[in-house]
C-alpha cells in the first residue's frame, strides 16, 4: 500500500513538473462557450481593451459580415486571467481555438492578454462589394457557390485577406482567389 501511494504522488509530481515546463496551452472554447457569451453581452457595454485595440484596426475590413464583426470582437475582448489554464507564475503563451457555426479561428495569446497571432477562416460569409461587382463582371452568367475569407495576422506584420470563392453556371465551377 505504501509503494502504491508514493507511485501515485511520483507520476503527479513527473505530471507537474513537465505540464510547467511547456509554454503553451490550449484550450477550446466549445467547452467554455457559456462563459464567453455572458463575458461578451458585458464586453459589449464595455470598451475594447487597450492591449488589443491595434489588433481590430489592422484586421478591420472594409464592410465585413457579421460573423467576422463578432468573431475578431470575441478574440480582442478574451480575457485569458479569467480561465483556469492561466498560470502568472510564467511568461508563457496561450494558443485559443474559437469554433463558431460559418467560424473558426486559432489565436496565440502572450501572458499579459495581448493577441500575437490569429489565423481565422470565415466560410460562405456575404462578400464585400466590389468583390462580388468584381466577379460578377468578370464572369457574367455564373453564380457564387462558395467562398471562404481567410485572415492572418501576427503583430507588427502587414495582415495577410484572402478570399476564395467557387462559381459555377450549373455544368461547370471555377475556384477563384482574391
């Protein structure tokens, strides 16, 4: 009985030294989603934290789509102090994965809650504009089938916006890049 105990608080010790020794963490916000919610309906009334600002402006589009408006809100106001895999006795970083219906977006964030980096791919949003003007000139005849918006970001870098739409005109389809 006495080597089974000590066997068990060695694997937990083994378990807690090397779980502090990775400087990432993850965690999927499926499983937190309720608690975000209540945090957006409060952050919506707030301001934008400071610390995050900068990423809105450089991912800002030009007429963006709902689900991008919310999401990229979402990503700047996540207050990772508030999680349980926070640990300040580090600097670390912390990858977020943000999963929503037509969403999805993967975020490093550093210790202190500012955003590093952000790859989000939104799917079959309504497009801007003067793309679909764009498309529909270029391809008369054909309509949109799909399209996916791809943004990345990394601080202190030029925002990467990809768009990719398929069109088709009932026999054929064309995949296009923007």
């Amino acid at each position: 009985m006495k080597t089974l105990v000590l066997f068990f608080v060695s694997v937990f010790a083994i378990y807690t030294i090397t779980a502090q020794q990775h400087d990432l963490a993850f965690l999927n916000t499926d499983e937190v989603h309720s608690i975000i919610e209540s945090a957006n309906a409060l952050d919506k009334r707030s301001a934008i934290k400071t610390t995050n600002a900068d990423y809105l402006t450089m991912v800002d589009l030009e007429q963006p789509s709902l689900e991008v408006r919310t999401l990229e809100h979402e990503i700047a106001n996540f207050d990772l102090q508030q999680h349980a895999i926070f640990d300040d006795s580090e600097e670390a970083t912390y990858q977020i994965v943000f999963n929503k219906r037509h969403a999805n977006a993967v975020v490093t964030y550093r210790y202190t809650g500012e955003i590093l980096e952000a790859k989000e791919n939104y799917k079959n949003i309504k497009l801007p504009l003067r793309l679909r003007v764009k498309i529909t000139k270029e391809h008369p005849g054909w309509a949109f089938k799909s399209n996916v918006l791809t943004i990345n970001y990394r601080k202190g870098k030029p925002v990467l916006r990809t768009y990719r739409a398929v069109i088709t005109d009932g026999k054929r389809s064309k995949k296009l890049s923007y």
